[in-house]
C-alpha cells in the first residue's frame, strides 16, 4: 500500500506567529565580532558606515528575521548594560565569565538597536538575572523605551538617539536553573525574584511582553532529571499567582543531536512533546491560580533551539558546528514541529543567527550558507498564515532514539510533514524523508490538479556539509503536474506550493 498524505487547506488549525522565525545574537565567539559588527575587516566594501557586516544584515533581511534576541543567553549573567553605551573609547574592556574571553563592550545596546532598525527586526532583551539588579533592569528598560525626562531616558538622547527604541520583549533571565550559569537558582528562588522584578517592569511600562524563564518543557540531557525540569517549569509558571498578569510568554530551549544520522534527524520530535507538556504546564498554573478567562493564555517563547554537540563544537571555543545534510533534515523537522505546534508557539529563536551554532558563517572574505541555512529559508520565506490539517500514513523508523524515550512518546514516520496556508490562498505542504536510501511514493490527497511548484533540499550522503570550495546542498527548483504519486526522494526536505 502506497504511503498517504492528505491534506486539507479547508481545516485551518491556528494562526502561526511571524515570531517563529526569530533569530538570537549572543557575545559569544564571533556571533557579535566578526559576525554582526566587523569595522577592521580589511574588504572594506562588506562594511557599512557603522561596522556593521553588509552581507550579514542582507542574509538576515532574506530570511526576514522579524524578531533577535541579545545579548545572551549564558553571556548576559555577567553583563552590566551601562558598559555598552555612550563614547566607545570610554567603554570599559571586562572578562567575560560565561565564555572565558574578553568584553570590549565596544558593540553594546544603541549598536544594537540600529543593527536592528537597518535589517527591519524586532529587538528582544534578555536581563541579567546573575550578577545584574533590579535597579540596573529598571534602569534598561528606562533607557530603551521611556518619553520622560529622567535619567536614563535623557542618558540615550545624549547618546544620540532621542525616540525611545520601544522594545517590546524582555526576558526574565537565561538559563536561571543550569549549574554552569553566574548566580544559578533554584526554583523557589527564581520564581520569587521573577515575580518582583516583573511587577517593578510593568509598572515602568506596562506595554512590554515579559518572558518568563522556564527550562526544557521536560528534558534532553537525561530522560531521568524529567520530574526535575518539569518541577522547574511547573513551579516558575504557578508560584505567587505569577500566571495572572505579569508574565506574557514561558521561554524554554533544547538542543539535539546524534552521531547517528536518522536519531539526529528525528530528535527535534522531543520538542514537539516539550511543547505539548509545557502547555498542559500552562494550563495547570492558570486552573490552580484561578486565572480569569479574560487574561490571554501564555505562549512558549523557544528561543533557543537548533541541532548542538557541545562536544563537537565547545561553547568556550565559539561553537563553530560545521552542519550536515543530516542536520538540515533535523532543523526542517524542527520548523516542521513549531507549524504543527503554532497554537503553543508564540516564538521561537534560532540559536545562533551567526558563526555560533548557526546556518551562516562569515569569514573576512564573504558569507557561507551552510546545509541548514536552506531549510530555514524555505520555510521563513513561505510557510507563515496558518497552520491547516494534515494527516500521513507511513512506515516508521523502529530504531533507537536520541533521547531514548522518544520513541515511546511518539510516531517517529519516515515522512515527517506539516502544511500551511497563507493569506494569499497558497498551500505549502512540508515533507522531510530521513530515510537513508529509500524514496517514497506517495499518494498525495488535497493538492490541486495543475502546477504545483517544488522545493528541493536533498543530498545522496547525509554528510554532505557546504565549505568555501563546495556547496552541495541549496535549493533545487522544478514544477509537477499535481497527478499520481509523488516521490520524495531519501535524504529530502520538500516543499510543494500550489495556488487554492
Ligand atoms: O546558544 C549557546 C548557549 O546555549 C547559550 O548561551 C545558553 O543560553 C545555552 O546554554
């Protein structure tokens, strides 16, 4: 029997948030040096006036990045905002805890902001939960968003910038829980601190959307810490009556990774149950908390996600993952999840956006697209509006998995799919095929009789990776008349869009 995949534009499930497609710049290796700002680079013509990389802000304006997160991550548990601003010869040069380097603090939060501003994004701030203050949090935030004539306000006009930046998203911490952080917490002691820090903020700017710490939604690193992450997460979302009103969105990150190319391919399928019980997570704050219907439910904010091996790409060392066709397959199921999973996902942050874990690296001659840079392309630039039914019925991969319990959560298909709609009645239909050799012949209902385009990623070794000599791995463009059976080759991501 043919394997099936129907599809029904008719039955849209939830809006997707634009959000989804977030990117994350942290000072870390040469994510901020090197990556975004590069003024001593000596192929002047990839600079502009600010010292910002051209060919970075251009990739970051294809893919339409709508939101960044900055400064960190690990890094902003030592980080002091105030070291950041005004004259740059005056800007003092620090050791850097989280990596182990230097801070020249020569690229701080107006460089930011204009970075932002020039690629058409969203600014996203995380506090400094470590060594950082109240004070120095209210005084940030004073600093970006208030009209008034106080301090700070008046400290960013002399600094040149006289309208406030408005910056929406805050994040309350990175990281709070993990034992290589500055100043880690437990939960009783985050969810205390979150609590006051959150009612001092809004009561600044009650605009803002705050982003509560949460953990993994349940574990990656060890399936036996599970009761432990959840207890995190249960426990910063329900303490105090936190739901209420003050906390906008829950944050959770996870990382995947295998040596093994089909576990590391299916692995963000672990995301897809951290979602799922992280808002049952949700749903249980607001019961106990009595939360009025009134309130807006929260939505997870991932915002960090991606394919990692720390062993294969140290932090310390700047985390340069040089990315498989194996990986891409994985971070197209990753997207593939947050589509499925868009009624819970109001953000998600590719970690990084640049030379750190990220789809694109720079070097003083140009940028690189690597394998996994294709499928996000793919997916920011099409599959956005709403996220419509979709069902498929084929083998399974019967194998272990990375992490072992994924298995008895859930389906691992061969074909792994999920399907938009836009405003413009455009059908993206997503399959990835991680099976090493096989192709599949797929009867496809649904999908309109005529030209339908096709998008292909896909490679005949799963390591193939994208270098400065050779790139492999990019998209393939063809059409197909919409009649028979369809077949996904092995070792594929595919796109097919047809017209309603
Ligand atoms: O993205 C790299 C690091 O991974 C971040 O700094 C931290 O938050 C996470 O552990």
């Amino acid at each position: 029997q043919a394997p099936k995949i129907s599809v029904h534009p008719e039955r849209k499930l939830s809006k997707i948030n634009d959000n989804i497609y977030g990117g994350f710049t942290e000072h870390m290796g040469r994510c901020i040096y090197g990556g975004l700002y590069d003024p001593d680079n000596a192929n002047k013509h990839l600079i502009d006036e600010n010292g910002f990389r051209k060919d970075v802000i251009e990739a970051m304006q294809e893919l339409k990045v709508p939101v960044v997160r900055y400064p960190g991550g690990n890094f902003v548990a030592t980080y002091h905002w105030l070291d950041g601003v005004g004259p740059q010869e005056k800007r003092p040069r620090r050791p850097e805890l989280a990596w182990l380097g230097v801070e020249s603090n020569q690229f701080g939060t107006d460089e930011f902001m204009k970075w932002c501003e020039i690629v058409g994004t969203e600014p996203y701030l995380a506090l400094n939960f470590g060594t950082g203050t109240l004070d120095e949090a209210l005084a940030w935030l004073e600093y970006c968003n208030s009209t008034q004539d106080t301090e700070y306000a008046n400290l960013r006009r002399k600094n040149g910038r006289e309208e406030p930046y408005k910056v929406k998203y805050w994040a309350l911490g990175n990281e709070c829980w993990g034992p290589w952080q500055v100043e880690q917490m437990t939960k009783e002691d985050y969810a205390k601190k979150a609590y006051q820090w959150a009612k001092a903020l809004k009561l600044l700017d009650p605009s803002i959307t705050l982003i509560l710490c949460g953990e993994t939604g349940h574990s990656t690193w060890d399936f036996y810490t599970l009761k432990e992450c959840v207890r995190w997460d249960q426990h910063a979302l329900g303490a105090g009556n936190i739901t209420a009103s003050l906390i906008d969105m829950h944050s959770i990150h996870i990382y995947t990774a295998s040596d093994d190319p089909v576990k590391n391919a299916v692995a963000p399928r672990s995301a897809e149950r951290a979602i799922e019980i992280c808002s049952g997570l949700i749903d249980l704050a607001r019961i106990e908390n009595n939360v009025p219907a009134s309130v807006p439910r929260q939505t997870i904010c991932f915002d960090e996600w991606n394919v990692w091996d720390p062993q294969r790409a140290p932090g310390d060392q700047g985390a340069e993952e040089r990315y498989t066709l194996s990986d891409a397959l994985s971070v197209a199921i990753w997207l593939n999840v947050f589509i499925r999973q868009s009624k819970y996902v109001g953000m998600a942050n590719i970690a990084q956006s640049v030379n750190v874990i990220s789809p694109l690296m720079t070097s003083k001659e140009g940028v690189l697209k690597q394998t996994t840079w294709w499928p996000l392309l793919l997916f920011s630039k099409y599959m956005r509006g709403w996220t419509i039914a979709t069902h498929v019925s084929c083998e399974s991969y019967e194998g272990e998995t990375e992490p072992k319990w994924l298995r008895a959560a859930t389906d691992t298909p061969w074909l792994d799919v999920s399907a938009t709609v836009n405003e413009d009645g455009w059908v993206s239909l997503m399959v990835v095929n991680v099976h090493l050799t096989e192709s599949f012949d797929v009867e496809l209902q649904g999908v309109k009789d005529g030209a339908v385009k096709v998008y292909t990623v896909a490679g005949k070794e799963w390591d193939a990776v994208n270098t400065s000599e050779q790139e492999p791995i990019g998209i393939q463009e063809s059409e197909w008349d919409g009649k028979g059976l369809y077949k996904f080759p092995s070792l594929s991501i595919t796109m097919l869009r047809w017209k309603l």
